[in-house]
C-alpha cells in the first residue's frame, strides 16, 4: 500500500477517524493503530508478518529477562546476544543469503571451479532493514541500562509495527516512542494542519519531482549503450534529486501522517545538499540511520579512542556495513567504502588545518559546490548496478548527447520535474534561513498556510506521476 495511492487515503482515513472516536481511551487506540499496522504491513505480503511477530516477541522476552534480579553480567551478554542472533541472523537470510551465495559461486567458477546455484531466491520482506534496526535498539538499550523495561507487549508491538514509518523509517529510538505510547493523545487542530501540510509537502517531493524525474533516470542508466557524456553527467544529477525527494517525501509523509495521529516521529532530513563536507553531510541525510550507526556500533566499536588508525578503521567499518545494509550487492559496499573514505579524508585535514574562525561567503561557496559533485559522484555508484555500469558511466565514449531518447514522457517528466526541484530547493533556502526544523510556512498566518496547501494540492493533482512508482528505499 503506497503513500500515494488511494488505497492508502482510503485506509488512513478509516484509522484516522476509528482513532480518535476513541479520544480519551489510550489502550484502544493503540489497539486500533496495532492491528491498522498490521493489515498494512499484510498489504504487501501477509506471511511476511511472521517475521515482525518473531522479532517483537524475541526483544520483549529479552528485555523482560533484563530485569531478572541477581542477572549476572555474562548473562546479560547472552540475552543481548540471543536478540543479536535473533534479528540480524533473519535479516541476513532473508537479505544477503543470495548474495552471499551468488558472489562465492562467482568467484569459484572465476577459477575453475564449479559450483550449483544455491541461492533461495526469495522476496525480500519490505521495510525488514528498517523495523531490524529499530527493536534492536531497544535491546541494546537495555543491555546499557539506558531503558526502562516495557512490560505491555501491546505497546511494544506497536512501536515495532507504527505503521506511518515502518517500511522506510525514520528509525525511531524506543526511549523517544514509547512514552508516547504511555500518554493520552489530545486532539490539536495545530497538530492537524502541520500533519497535512507535512503528508502534502512530501507527496508534491515524491510525485511532482521525483517520479517525474525518474523515467529520465531510467532510461540513461538502464540503456544498453553508454550515452552521451553530458547526458550521463545529467542523470547523475537527476538521481541526486529524485533519490533526496523520494526519500524525504516518504519520510515527510510519515511524520505527517504521525502528526495527525497525535505522534511526533524524529527529523530525518535537514537540507542535506547544503552541506559542506562529509560529517555536516551526514549530519543532515537519513539523521536516524546515521546516528543509529554511531551510537550502536561506530562507539560499539571503540569510537574515536584508540588512536587514529583505530579511528579511521572504525569509521570505515561502520560506512562499509552501512553501505551494505542498503542492500545486498558490491555496488553499495563500494558506495559505503566511498563515503567512508571521504569521512577519513576530511578527518585528517581537519586535524592538520582547522577550520578557520571566519569563512567567507566566497569560500563557503565553493566548499559547497565542491562537495557537492563528491556527493553526486557517490550516487552513481549507489545507482549503479554492477562495477560494469559504473566503469561505463565514466567511459569517455558516447559523444557529448548521444544516446538521448527524449520521448514525450521523459520530455515531459524534466520540464515538470526541474520546475518542482526549483521550487524545492527554492523552500529549503527559505527554511534555512528562517531556521524552521518543519516547515517555513509553520508561523505564517492560516490563510497563507491554506493558500500554500491548496497550491501543493493542485500541483500533486496536475503535475503530479502517478504510474505506481514504489519508494526507492523499500527496497532496503
């Protein structure tokens, strides 16, 4: 069930309105919101609910033996290691199985050897990286200390299964979520109006520029010949739009829609193009993910203890395993040793040559336009699919705009799609400058925040794709 699909407006709809006929009433209305996410996770794959069962019964067993009294501190290492086994030994069947399976079969017969295909093929269950990492955290939560057990397996489930971000986050931190779960919701026409304009806001992102963009992208990166130089260098920058829309979309959807619900789920994204080298980058792109990586296994890891070899090879274990928890193939290992080695290298040159006091304007200009292209390179190989496509990409052949198909839908999707990407960074200038952490619209006067819904209604409606596109994340 899409964000922007009518099933889905039809769903939340019901919810909404079952939701709050039971104001007032917490446990039923975290009854409704549990089974709400349970039949929209069913949407996709019924069986696959098997597996959010398991992990929720596995982390709430766990954190209930955490408080077992006289628990030894071995013990304790087991429990965590039992919720450890439990949930990434799932993910990585499910995930990385054939991945695994594939790369050892090919790197066999590259010498001779053969092997039988013994991959499983199986479809991966959407959004398992996400909800993995998510009840993870409270179980390494707990493990520190850091957590009061939760002893209601109802609210338990439901921060596991929150339906609005459980296939492509924010990954939410139980210590932030469950006390919501614990406290009556009251009704707020202010949380409404930010909640629409939030849901709004991030379709206008994914429909009106993403999706329009994405034919374009397509059919530049899955052509059989290389195109022209020009045109590649325009998808790559066309990618960089549609994968920061796309994502920021779901995620404002999500936090929309959480709003309306009476829940406030954590900023994901923070302009995160206006960064001016790779730890502000990170401070600002996928704010839950990078953060989680941190706290959970970057400092897991020793941090920056240890002296700077130590420190250059946590961070490049961290970027590594969080390029390859976007998914299974070498091109996203390849893309996490990328950013990872750009977090090194700047490291270092801090270290020899601090920032100045004072950066001009001039300077700050070209720092970012600078970064910027690193950033953009990254994508590539992030959208790539093979080294093979990757090497071709940066192949000198193809002429300047050889290989340009403009066909009225791709024509179509760049005239809209540029217009919208304008109008999107157009409003997060306008939002940095303000210093809004929602939205620039959030303290203008009712009629200006209705004539601006009104606006992004009528361009979702008109200029909007709706071919069925899924999230690019829910593939992760």
């Amino acid at each position: 069930m899409l964000f922007n699909s009518l099933p889905f407006l039809a769903f939340f709809a019901i919810v909404w309105t079952a939701y709050w006929l039971l104001r007032g009433r917490r446990r039923p209305q975290n009854a409704v919101l549990l089974a709400a996410s349970c039949f929209f996770y069913g949407w996709w794959d019924w069986r696959f609910l098997g597996l959010i069962v398991f992990s929720t019964v596995v982390d709430y067993l766990c954190g209930l033996a955490f408080d077992r009294p006289a628990l030894t501190a071995r013990r304790r290492r087991g429990l965590l290691g039992i919720s450890l086994v439990a949930n990434l030994g799932v993910l990585a069947f499910f995930k990385y199985f054939d991945f695994f399976a594939e790369s050892l079969r090919e790197a066999c017969a590259s010498v001779g050897v053969t092997v039988p295909d013994f991959a499983l093929h199986w479809v991966l269950p959407v959004g398992i990286s996400f909800y993995t990492f998510q009840t993870l955290s409270y179980s390494i939560d707990r493990y520190r200390g850091k957590l009061a057990t939760e002893r209601s397996l109802l609210d338990f489930a439901l921060f596991v299964s929150f339906f609005p971000q459980l296939v492509a986050g924010p990954i939410v931190r139980a210590k932030d979520f469950l006390p919501q779960l614990k406290r009556e919701r009251d009704f707020r026409w202010s949380d409404q109006a930010l909640g629409l304009q939030l849901s709004l806001w991030g379709l206008f992102k994914k429909v009106v520029v993403a999706d329009n963009l994405s034919p374009f992208v397509d059919s530049v990166f899955g052509a059989d010949e290389p195109a022209g130089v020009l045109v590649r260098i325009a998808a790559v920058y066309a990618f960089a739009i549609q994968i920061y829309c796309d994502f920021s979309g779901y995620t404002d959807i999500a936090r929309g829609t959480a709003r309306m619900l009476g829940f406030d789920l954590p900023l994901n994204f923070r302009r995160p193009y206006f960064a001016l080298d790779p730890s502000d980058f990170w401070r600002r792109w996928h704010i839950s993910l990078s953060t989680w990586l941190r706290d959970y296994l970057y400092i897991s890891l020793g941090g920056n203890r240890g002296g700077s070899r130590r420190t250059t090879f946590n961070l490049m274990a961290t970027m590594v395993l969080g390029g390859l928890w976007h998914g299974a193939a070498w091109n996203f290992v390849l893309w996490g040793f990328y950013q990872g080695l750009l977090l090194v290298v700047h490291r270092v040159w801090r270290e020899r040559r601090p920032a100045p006091a004072h950066v001009t304007p001039l300077r700050r200009a070209i720092a970012w336009f600078g970064f910027l292209q690193l950033v953009c390179f990254g994508w590539l190989l992030f959208r790539a699919r093979s080294f093979g496509e990757i090497v071709a990409f940066l192949s000198p052949g193809g002429g300047w705009i050889g290989g340009l198909v403009l066909s009225d839908s791709i024509a179509r999707g760049l005239v809209l799609g540029g217009v919208g990407a304008v109008v999107l960074f157009a409003w997060d200038a306008v939002q940095a400058r303000r210093g809004d952490v929602e939205l620039p619209i959030e303290r203008a006067r009712p009629l200006t925040q209705a004539l601006v819904c009104v606006a992004l209604y009528l361009a979702v409606s008109l200029a909007g794709s709706f071919l069925g596109d899924e999230f690019i994340y829910f593939q992760f």
